[in-house]
C-alpha cells in the first residue's frame, strides 16, 4: 500500500520549469475560483468546470498523479479556462483599427495589399489552393498539440514545457493586445469598405466542402473574437515550436515539418483574408519576445534554486 501511495504522490520535483509549472497552476486556480465566484454571484449556479480546473491546479501543485497530470493537467486547464473566459472580458469601448494595418501594409509592399494582389491572381473558387489553406488554417489547432505529443512520447524532458510555456505566454500577450488594441481582419476591412473586397475564402470553402455547421459559424459575430487580429497567433505558435526544437536539439526532419507549416500557415491566413502580412510580422515578433520573457523566468528560477541551495 506505502508503495502505491509513493509511486502516485511522487516527492516535488526540483527545476526552474517546476517551479513555473506551480506559478502558473497556482495563477489559474486563483483565475477559476474567480470564475466560481462570478457564476455563483450572477445565478448561474456552481461551475463544474472552475471545480475541475481548481481540482487539477491543486494536483499540479502538488504533482500527484506522476507525469501525466503534471505535464497534460495545465495543458487541460489552459484550455478549460480560455473556454470558460473567451466571453468574459467586459467591453471597455475600445475602438477597433481598421486603418494602421492597411498603411503599414501599402507601405511595406509599394502600395499594394498581399491579400487583394493574391486573391486576384489566384483565386477562381473552392479548388485545391483553397483546400490547402482551410487545412493550414486548421493545423493551428492541431499542430502544437501534436508536436507536444511527439515530444512527451519520444524526447522526454527536451521541450515540453518550454513549448507549453511559450505558447502560453505568447498568447497572454496576444489577448492582452486583443483586449486593449482590437484590430480587424482584411475579410472584415472589406465587408465595410476599407479596402477591395475580399473573399472569404475559408468561410465559402467550408460550404463548399459540405461542412455546413463549421461554415455558419466561421466570421460569425460571438463565435468567438472577430477582432483579434495583431498578432498573428497563427504565425506565433509556429515559431514557438521551432525555437523549441532547436533550443533542444530535436531531430532535422521535424524542424523542417514545423518550417513547413509554418510557411504554410502564414501563406494560407494572409491569402484567405484572415491576416494582413504585418499581422504575420507581428506574430513572429511577439512569438520571439515570448521566448525571451520565458528564458528570464527560468534563468531567475535556476538564480532562485541556487540561492536556496546555498542558504540550505
């Protein structure tokens, strides 16, 4: 029995990721009792899923449940809380830009838009190019969790939660610009008359592919944030993963797979209208800057731990 109770409250671990890992677990327990609170008060009743995400922060804190709670609970959490709270952000009466991106964008390309130039010379409806980029637009949701799986499995220990840490970050950065900077995608610029029109290309290419209930929401207002795009988080996540798999020393071929999609990506969001190319360049920058700010929290850790280890 005292081995079973050992093997699943194993003793904490002892890093600069570990110690990240419980700041954040401790971060987003604090977030979901909010959550809890805010549903409670307002009559929506006890949120099961604030429980659930507190029930797992407390387990990540205390690293019971050996490696894949530790590892997979946060990544559980991240995603139960940014479901929870896509909504909950109060409207503070920010404008939405419409017009910094577009001047940006002439500026850099001699007066032209990469969206209108692309979409006039190659796009004649739903075909193969617009297949491609409905996938590469997908692949965002899909790729990270992959390659976090490839590393658990394969490559324990090189990367993970840099990559988790990374994309988290990177996105906190991105929704604190969303909420204080709103900024709209080149479909919805042209909807209104900022710019020629522009086709929405993922939108029409989901009827045409028979995948009607995906396509209604799509560019539908409160499906989720329309107005979302500097930076590019298509183009930030990418970036993260190749830094990871270098920083680490992962095989050739899977930095070429995460280059390639990467390029695949930023192609496809900037063609479908989802994303001026400043929007990409922003991503990239943020992405960077991300990396950046999580090599100083872990650096100040590794500091932390040897101080205690000294004064011990």
């Amino acid at each position: 029995m005292r081995r079973a109770v050992a093997a699943f409250v194993s003793p904490l671990e002892s890093s600069p990721q570990a110690v990240l890992r419980r700041a954040v677990a401790g971060l987003l327990f604090v977030y979901a009792g909010l959550l809890l609170l805010e549903g409670t008060v307002s009559g929506h009743g006890v949120s099961p899923v604030a429980i659930l995400m507190m029930a797992v922060c407390v387990a990540i804190w205390q690293e019971w449940g050996g490696r894949s709670v530790r590892d997979w609970g946060l990544v559980l959490v991240c995603f139960l809380g940014y479901a929870a709270g896509a909504n909950a952000l109060p409207d503070i009466g920010v404008d939405v830009h419409f017009t910094p991106q577009i001047d940006a964008e002439r500026f850099l390309f001699f007066g032209h838009l990469p969206t209108i130039w692309l979409q006039e010379h190659l796009h004649h409806g739903t075909g193969p190019l617009e297949v491609f980029s409905i996938l590469m637009y997908l692949s965002h949701f899909v790729v990270p969790g992959l390659l976090a799986s490839l590393i658990w499995l394969y490559w324990p220990g090189r990367g993970f939660g840099d990559l988790l840490f990374g994309i988290l970050l990177v996105s906190l950065l991105g929704e604190i610009t969303f909420f204080l900077a709103p900024t709209a995608p080149p479909w919805m610029a042209g909807d209104l008359g900022y710019i020629p029109h522009v086709d929405h290309v993922i939108k029409q290419g989901l009827f045409d592919l028979g995948l009607d209930s995906v396509g209604e929401r799509k560019d539908a207002a409160g499906s989720y944030n329309l107005v979302a795009a500097v930076p590019s988080l298509h183009a930030a996540w990418p970036v993260i993963g190749l830094l990871v798999i270098r920083k680490h020393g992962l095989p050739h071929w899977l930095f070429g797979a995460q280059a390639l999609q990467a390029l695949g990506v930023a192609f496809a969001v900037v063609y479908a209208g989802e994303h001026y190319a400043v929007d990409v360049l922003a991503g990239v920058l943020y992405a960077l800057v991300a990396w950046w700010i999580l090599g100083r929290l872990l650096a100040l850790g590794q500091k932390h731990m040897e101080k205690r280890r000294q004064t011990a």
